[in-house]
C-alpha cells in the first residue's frame, strides 16, 4: 500500500566526487522535463523548464495502480504491492505511469568530470526517481554518473509514492549538477505531483458498484423478492436474515432493472461481507499528465475513508484493497488512504469521515473544476486529515456545510447534483421537509387521511395520513429540519453563487423516530434526524437524465403514491427520469438509502491542465 498521506519519505541523491583537470568553459547541462504538456519533451519544453507555473509546468503521478497485478498474490492482510510501494518499474504499463525528464548529452566536459542528480523540494520525499541503464530502470542511487553516462545523455522518469495532504508536498526540483576540475555547470526541471480530481454526479456513470449479495447459500436459495410472490413468514432462527437477505435481493434487482433501462454502465458487486454501505467507504476521482500526442493519461483514484478505524489507529477498513482491485481492476485503478490524524479529537466524528458525507460538483463561473461539498462544523466534523487532503489538490474548493443535526450527519441526506437549463448546466435538488407536510395536508384536505403509508415488511402497517399530522412531534421534527436546511441554502448559496429561485426542492419526510437518541452537547439537547420514509434525495444518478431513487413507500392519493409523484413532478421537468427500486429492509432501516449502498465510477471531466499554448 501506499506510505501515508503525511508521510515525508528521504530525498534521493546520487553522486561523485569532483576529480579532473579544468576544461576552458563550463559544461552544458539540460535537463528538460514535458514543460509544455504535449507529451514529448523537445526543445520546446526549455521555456519556463525550471519554474513551475499552472500555464507551464510538468506533471507526475501518485503512481498507486498495480499493473503488474502483484497484488493478486497477497493475502488480504499484506497491502504494500502497488506499484509505487517498491523501487521497481513494474513493466511497460508500469512506466507509462511514470513522467519522462531526459539529460541532453553534457557538451564540453573532460573523462574526470563527476555528476550528480537531487530530487529535492518539498514533495521529494514522496517521490522516486529512476535512469534508464543497459540493465533497465534503475532507482537512482548510490551509483555515481560517470564522465561517459554524461557525454552521453540519460532518460530519467519520476513517480509519486502516495497522494499527500500538503500543497507545498506537491512539489519537486530534479538537479543535475556537473563539476569538472574547479568549474560546476547545473540545470533544473520543476514538476507538480497531479492532483486529485473527484468526481461529480453529472458525469456518466460507468461502472457501478454495491455489495455482492450475503448470508449463506442455504438461506439464500430460497429468497425471493418483496415486490413478487410472498415467501411463507420465516420462523426463528433465520427470519431476521431471510428478511433482510430478501430486501438485498429486491434491491439488487431493481438496480439491475434501472440500469438495463439506462444503458451505459455496468455493476460490479463488490465482497464487502461487513458492510453494506459502499458509498461511504470511497469516493472516486482521477490524476492525469500528458499522454503520447498530449491527450491526457489518467489514473482513477480510489479515495478510502478514513472512518474505519480501530481503537490502535490502524486502518480496518471493511471493503479491502484486494476486494476493490476484484470487482474494479488492477491497472490505472489507483487507491489511496486517508490516515486519520484526529483519533484523540472528540470533535471528530466517524460518521462524517463516510465518504456520503462529501459530493463533488460540477463546473461553474470562477470554479472550472467544480467543488466539494463537506459535512461539517466546528463541534461536528470529519478528521482534519479528510480536509486538508481535499483542499491540498487545489482545482476544487472546499464548501462546508452544517450536517450536524443529522443523524448520521452525511451530505447525500439532503442535497443531490440535477441538471438544470442554466448557464452553468446544473443546480441542487434539496429535501424539503416543509413541503413534505404541505402535501399531507393538501391530501388530509382533500379527504384521503386515512390513506396508510405503505410499510413492505410482512405483517406490518404503515401510519396513515391523519395520524402523521396528528404526531406533534413529527410536526415540530419536520419544521426544525426545514429550518436547519434553510440555513444550509442560505450559505450554499452565497458560496456558490446559486440563487434560491433555481433550487429544485423535493418533499422528503423527516423525523428523529427509529434514529438515534437525543444527544446531550455544551449547548443544550439535540435530536439527530432521519427521514420517516425512504429519502428520494438520497439516490443514484446514472446519467444527467437518469436517477435512480429509493421507492418512498407513501399514501396511495388519487391512485399514484403521493411521494413519487411529487419526486416525478420536481425531476421530470429537468428532463430527468427517475426509477424507483426498493431499499426500505436493506438501506433505509439502516440509516441509509440508495446512494449509500451504491458507489460509481463515472467518466472523468476535462482535463485539468492542457498543452501549454506557447
């Protein structure tokens, strides 16, 4: 696996010493790295070589893949076999990763003149650097350059060992520096470890990802879906897994359904036996340089969550390396940890390090790489190390926002990326708790309170209408939500430049009922919320015109569910599509809807820095 983030491997130097007579001029020194970004180096690339400017400047990668599939070798417990984790260049694949520096043949040197290379600057401890010799790729080492190698030239390429969570880390300096008798000639290349760019929902999604299905077979075969024919009621010892195995199952299916009628993306069902909830345990983005011919070489980022953490400190995390690797591949499918650094903090909350908890979005003016929305405050928030990895890549501004009067406290609970007919293609669809209540009450008004919430469990019965607005706690759960998402708007929207009259609000149900217990904090009592009924917010996109959200399971009013249509009537003027699939056993009794027991790999956005146009 890769060194933690924060962690500042040794420089590398090589060297000799200076020995020789004193030529009558200093020596030539080039060294040129791909300053322009075209994906050669040639004597363009000389402008500006030394100095790194975001116009100008070469870019290496966090090298985290595993071309060479060593990886499939070890045991879940033994991590350490990406390609940046040894001192090889793991064959072609491998060097394609790698950023190319050549050293022009050294003119006008003696046979006594002595070289040296120096990785330095901040980032060079979280580098390595190779020569190609007879013998291959070679780390540079110990081994002194002779006269010969510098008359000659040397290919040179440099690799990133891990992501970090410093801007200034960022950054190396490769020297060569020549002495021949009492003269010394050097050159310099700059370069910048590529960021990482996440995501956002607006892009096609490629490849899904959720939890295979669990429990064992014999519990399994007989399993069929809710939404079908009805098993008989199971009886003890197995009722509990059975229903709940039947609710995975109902939710595999439906997502399957979705994306048969959605066509572009594939699932890959991941073994995560200890978790459900996939979204939380990664968020995905990419790293690019310069490919052959300058199209842009990228390496797909799996970002793992620093959430699963036992009492040691040591990562636990629950969807391993090998299971990712499994269901996503091995090459230019880079993954990358997060080493928490706020385990002694009582501020820090594990649930808001679930990667649920931040979403990327799009573009917009002033902001050509989009942003990141985090859950957090200052009594309630994700470990430091979270937000100083995201605000160290530096395309994509961190947004905060308050979550902490959720229960879980996660993003994806109340906001979701829809497009919009804007100037900048997109807004925000945001639950709506005060027109949830509004639409039971136009309902009540129109004589169907006693239309029942639907409840797929057997046996069990939903509230109906009346009852719902006869709970005055529901009734004050609802409008302190919608007073706690007004707050949220009201800052999103000085932030990003959104106006209130674009936002796309969707009634969601809210309530503290079935979710955790009141809290005692230094400022009084508080009442962690959840949703009553499955969060349509809480969904997938699939496609900018396809969503896929949780079934809401309301009140049959005028022959429809009362929450789909009002689902349909926010998103379909968007042009968006919505599928409805059942998650009420498997995701919403947990917490969590669709979006949390899904992940996504979506097509990446536009390169980041492009050939340089002079």
């Amino acid at each position: 696996m890769p060194p933690p983030v924060w962690r500042i491997l040794p420089a590398v130097v090589i060297g000799v010493a200076a020995a020789g007579s004193v030529p009558a001029a200093a020596a030539t020194v080039e060294l040129t790295a791909d300053t322009n970004r075209d994906g050669a180096i040639t004597a363009a690339d000389r402008s500006g070589h030394d100095q790194w400017t975001r116009e100008r400047g070469a870019l290496y990668l966090p090298n985290v893949d595993d071309d060479g599939r060593r990886c499939v070798a070890r045991t879940r417990g033994s991590e350490q076999c990406d390609d940046a984790s040894d001192a090889r260049v793991n064959g072609p694949e491998d060097l394609a990763d790698l950023a190319r520096l050549r050293l022009a043949p050294v003119q006008g040197i003696s046979a006594a003149a002595t070289g040296r290379i120096l990785v330095g600057g901040p980032g060079a401890r979280n580098s390595r650097l190779f020569r190609r010799t007879a013998a291959g790729w070679v780390p540079v080492g110990g081994r002194p350059l002779s006269a010969r190698t510098l008359s000659t030239g040397a290919d040179l390429a440099i690799e990133g060992r891990g992501l970090t969570i410093s801007a200034a880390a960022r950054r190396v300096t490769v020297m060569v520096r020549v002495r021949d008798g009492g003269r010394t000639s050097s050159d310099r290349a700059a370069l910048m470890l590529a960021p990482l760019v996440l995501q956002n929902d607006l892009r096609p999604a490629q490849t899904i990802v959720t939890a295979g299905l669990t429990g064992s077979a014999r519990v399994a075969d007989g399993v069929r879906p809710t939404t079908g024919p009805r098993l008989p009621e199971p009886t003890a010892p197995h009722a509990l897994e059975r229903l709940a195995l039947r609710g995975q199952r109902d939710f595999q299916l439906g997502l399957a359904a979705a994306v048969a009628a959605a066509p572009g993306s594939v699932i890959r069902p991941v073994r995560s036996p200890n978790d459900i909830w996939t979204q939380d345990q990664f968020e995905a983005g990419w790293v690019e340089m310069p490919g052959p011919g300058g199209a842009p070489h990228r390496v797909r980022i799996i970002l793992r969550s620093p959430a699963e953490v036992n009492w040691s400190g040591r990562l636990t995390a629950r969807l391993s390396r090998a299971a990712i690797r499994d269901a996503l591949g091995h090459r230019d499918i880079g993954i990358a940890d997060v080493r928490p650094t706020g385990l002694d903090n009582a501020l820090v909350d594990p649930s808001l390090n679930s990667m649920g908890n931040l979403d990327g979005l799009p573009p917009s003016e002033g902001r050509p790489f989009g942003s990141i929305i985090v859950g957090s405050t200052s009594t309630r928030r994700p470990d430091p190390a979270l937000t100083a990895l995201l605000r160290a890549q530096g395309p994509q501004p961190v947004v905060t926002i308050d979550t902490s009067w959720l229960a879980v406290g996660h993003v994806d609970e109340i906001l979701h990326v829809v497009p919009a007919s804007n100037p900048r293609g997109w807004t925000l669809a945001v639950a709506d708790p005060r027109g949830a209540m509004a639409l039971l009450v136009q309902a009540q008004a129109a004589g169907f309170g006693s239309a029942r919430f639907d409840d797929p469990v057997p046996g069990e019965s939903g509230m109906t209408i009346d009852e719902v607005l006869a709970d005055a706690r529901i009734v004050a759960d609802n409008r302190t939500s919608a007073d706690h998402i007004d707050r949220v708007i009201a800052h999103l929207t000085e932030a990003l430049g959104l106006s209130e009259a674009e936002l796309v609000r969707v009634p969601v149900l809210m309530s503290r009922d079935g979710y955790s217990a009141p809290e005692k904090t230094a400022t009084g009592v508080r009442h962690p919320m959840g949703t009553l009924i499955p969060n349509v917010i809480n969904g997938l996109t699939l496609s900018p015109l396809d969503y896929v959200a949780p079934d809401p399971h309301g009140p049959i009013v005028d022959g429809e569910d009362l929450f789909r249509r009002s689902t349909r009537a926010a998103l379909e003027p968007l042009g968006v599509r919505v599928h409805f699939i059942e998650n009420r056993v498997y995701l919403h009794d947990g917490g969590g809807e669709v979006h949390c027991g899904t992940n996504a790999l979506r097509a990446p956005g536009p390169t980041v820095f492009p050939p340089a146009t002079s």
